[in-house]
C-alpha cells in the first residue's frame, strides 16, 4: 500500500487559501506609497493572479505559472524596481497581516512565514 504524502499547497487549504492571502497582501499594497508605485498597472488584479500562481506553484499546486510565464526568475523580474530595505519592509508588512489573516496552523505559518522573509530579503537589489 502507497502512502501518499500531501502537499504544504494541500495542507493549508489549496487555491482558496492562496488567493485569500495575495488578495489580502494587495489590499494593504493598494495604498501603501513605497509598493504602489512598483506595479504600473492601474489594476493590480493581474500582479495579484501572477503572484499566487507563483505561490501555488511553489507551495506544491499546480504548474500553471510555470506553464504561461515559464521560469519564475524572480530576481530578474524584480531588477528595473528598487528595492531596497523601506521596500522590503513594507513588503514583509502587508505579508504579514496577510499571513495572519489566514490562521494557519502555527507548523504550517511558520514554515510559510520563513520562506517570505528569505524571499523577500532575496530580492533586495539596492544597498542601504
């Protein structure tokens, strides 16, 4: 008999979950006078489908992000933008009322909690 193991994406409530936390991410980034200005689009619907693709994809979801946008090279999409501390900061912020907002189980949170801070520290591409 197989045991199938399940995904962090299947653990923390799959799609719903995911969509929750990058809608909630972009409503505090809608206002805020650091991030705004990085997403020139008037709608940030897009920027917010393109994110938990990526989050979803990662987490163990599906590949659709991988599959319409190909590698996420995250760096590299985030180069033409400073970012620096302010940046990151402000980032980690509205992630973390977003994070919060979803109740996770403390194991799970923290594992997700972890892995926004590298990844936001990972894009810092402006010395203080």
């Amino acid at each position: 008999m197989e045991i199938q193991q399940l995904t962090f994406y299947e653990l923390v409530g799959g799609e719903p979950t995911f969509r929750a936390l990058v809608r909630r991410f972009y409503e505090g980034v809608a206002d805020d006078p650091i991030l705004r200005p990085m997403y020139p689009e008037e709608d940030l619907g897009p920027a917010e489908d393109r994110l938990a693709l990526f989050l979803m994809q990662y987490w163990g979801g599906p590949h659709t992000y991988g599959e319409t946008r190909g590698h996420p090279r995250l760096r590299m999409r985030h180069a033409p933008f400073t970012v620096d501390r302010a940046a990151h900061d402000a980032w980690l912020r509205h992630m973390r009322d977003a994070v919060d907002s979803l109740e996770l189980d403390p194991k799970l949170e923290k594992q997700l909690w972890d892995y926004l801070v590298f990844a936001a520290r990972s894009m810092i591409n402006t010395p203080e």
